[in-house]
C-alpha cells in the first residue's frame, strides 16, 4: 500500500490547502464517492397483518404485509431513486423450536419474494437474509442442546435447517442468499445444497465478521428476535477479536462465497479497512446497522448534529474504509440527496 514519503530538506513546504479552496476542487480531489447502486436497503415483511405498521425503533421504517401493493410500491420508490438492491428480513406469526417458517414455500420471505418478482420481475436485486432467530420460539440463530456445559447451539444441526432455509428461498426467487448465525461452515453448506438442486447461479453473501455487538437492538425489536436465554456470544465474535475476521473471511472465500462482509460497520471501520487490504478481489459488504442508525436519528432530533450532513459523513466513512456495498436503512434518504446533488462536504 501507499508509503509515506518524507520531503527532503529544501523541498518547497507543502501547501495541502491549495486543492481545498473551493467545493469544485474539493469535488475534483475527492477519493471516496457514493452511489445510490452501492446502498442495499433491509426490508421487512411480516406475516399476518393487513396493514403496514411503523417499527419500531427504526424511524421511517415499517414491516410490510408480504404481499402487499405497499411493499411493492416501497421498493419500487427507491429503485426509482436509485438503490437496485434490497435485503429481506421476515417475521412469522408463529414460532418454534426449529423455526420452520424460515423454509415454508409459503413463509413471509418466500410469499413477499414470490410477489415482488411477479410484480416487478427480475429488475431490483434481492438478498434475503437466512437465519431463524426471528423464527424460533428461543430467539438464537441456531438448534438448542443440552451439553456438559448446559445449553448450547447445535451446529451441524442447525446446518441441516440452513440447508432447506437456502433452497426454499431461491425456489422463491432470491438472487442472494446472505447467510447471518455465524455457524461454522455455513457457506459451504448452503452453496452445496443450492448447486445440488440447480441453483449454481444464486449467489451468496456470507455475514463473515459479524460481532457479538450491542448495536443490534433496534433491530432485534423490529423482528421479535431477541435470545429468550443466553446471549449470542458463542457463535458471533468477539468485538475485542481482529485478525479472526480473516480466518473467517478467508473460510468463507474457500467455502464458496461471492460476497463478504463486515458488521456492524462503524464501529468497525478498522475492519472493514483490513478486510479489503486483505482480500481487494472479494466485493466487501459492510452493513451498517440498527443502532447506529438510530444513533444519528438520535443526534439530529437532539440537534447534536446536521442529520443529513451526519448521515453522508458515516456512509462515506464506511465507503472511504473499503466497503463496495453499503447495507444500510438510510439507502432511500442518501440516494434522494445524491440525487438532487446535496454535498456537505
Ligand atoms: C441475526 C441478525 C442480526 C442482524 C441482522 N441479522 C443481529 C442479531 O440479532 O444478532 C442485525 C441487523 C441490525 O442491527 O440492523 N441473524
């Protein structure tokens, strides 16, 4: 990568200035740049309601009915402004131990994916998220088991569930699959049993490095999904952890992933910095979560900061880290004021 380059002495002093002097020069200068086709906008589909309803903690978000005019008409108003991808979160109206309405023909994801493509055919790109803790009766990724040390996550097991999770939403149209538990040899699992039943064109995005982080709540109040026991901590890692992300991206890579990713994205730039130094061949998501964006909501209502100006500062942080593909709630919001040219910088 780039060295530091000493001016000897009597080399003319440096004037960095000169090319900040006007908005035009800094524009022209400009290293890092958004695009509304790199931002990935999560949606949310949930089973059993007629209407859409706020979620909460997440503001100007809602979870949709999964077949419904209004979750094609949200979808359709961010292609509009151009973000081309999305990411499928669903949240069943019933739980349980195996959490199988992740891999019902007719569970939340499949029936919205199923709709979307029927009105909207093959244009907007869309990844569903495959996991069951919004599934399950106990909130974790995986299979629960009694071991020596009490409870513990199954995961060769809960592979086996992963596995029919990953066909079921390709058979509804799924473009990618983006596997999050964090279990051992997900991938792997997931791209063999998509090849074995044709699907060697589904791709797959690998929640590699994803952290135990407390940035998720929001989140996991908008999909019902935290853990009733325990905690996360023996399968997602620990934030305090910097070189296993390599150990996890590189698995990954091996075990057949198109795409990796960092997570949360923020508080992870150092990471995601890593990651791309490390593997700049692999497009690098980094999904810029629940509480972070409740963060900057927070900031701008308390008048802390600007929300706009604040909002594109982190998204172009996490870009200027090495993320090709931004996964974040503020994907509608930035692409309208990329559009109409705002520029805080
Ligand atoms: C877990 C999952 C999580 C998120 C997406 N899928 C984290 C968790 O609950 O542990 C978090 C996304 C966010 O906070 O925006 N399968």
């Amino acid at each position: 990568m780039a060295r530091l380059i000493v001016a000897t002495p009597g080399f003319p002093r440096d004037r960095p200035r000169r090319l900040r002097a006007s908005r035009a020069l800094r524009d022209l200068v400009a290293e890092a740049r958004l695009d509304p086709s790199m931002l990935m906008l999560p949606v949310f589909v949930r089973e059993g309601i007629t209407r859409p309803e706020d979620a909460p903690g997440l503001e100007g978000h809602k979870r949709y009915p999964p077949e419904s005019r209004e979750l094609v008409e949200f979808i359709q108003e961010a292609m509009d402004l151009g973000v081309k991808s999305f990411l499928l979160f669903g949240i069943p109206s019933v739980k349980d131990e195996t959490g199988s309405r992740a891999y019902a023909r007719d569970g939340p994801v499949q029936a919205a994916l199923r709709h979307i493509r029927r009105e909207l055919g093959w244009e907007p790109v869309v990844a569903t998220d495959l996991c069951i803790c919004g599934y399950t009766s106990h909130g974790h990724c995986g299979i629960p088991r009694q071991g020596r040390r009490g409870a513990y996550i199954d995961n060769d097991e809960t592979l086996k569930v992963y596995r029919r999770i990953a066909v079921s939403q390709a058979e509804a149209g799924a473009d990618i699959i983006a596997p999050s538990g964090m279990m051992d040899g997900q991938v792997a699992a997931i791209r063999e049993a998509l090849d074995g039943e044709g699907f060697s064109d589904v791709a797959i995005m690998a929640y590699s490095a994803k952290y135990a982080s407390s940035f998720y709540g929001p989140f996991r109040s908008v999909m019902d999904s935290a853990p009733r026991f325990g905690d996360r901590r023996s399968y997602q890692m620990d934030p305090r952890r910097r070189l296993e992300a390599l150990r996890e991206v590189y698995n990954d890579l091996a075990e057949g992933a198109d795409i990796v990713m960092v997570k949360p994205a923020l508080a992870y730039l150092d990471m995601i910095s890593l990651v791309k130094e490390s593997f700049p061949y692999a497009p690098l998501a980094a999904y810029n979560v629940s509480g972070e964006y409740a963060l900057v909501k927070l900031a701008a209502r308390e008048g802390i900061a600007e929300g706009a100006a604040l909002m594109m500062e982190v998204l172009t942080a996490i870009r200027r880290a090495g993320a090709d593909i931004i996964i974040t709630y503020h994907a509608v919001e930035a692409a309208r004021l990329l559009r109409e040219g705002f520029n805080p910088f």
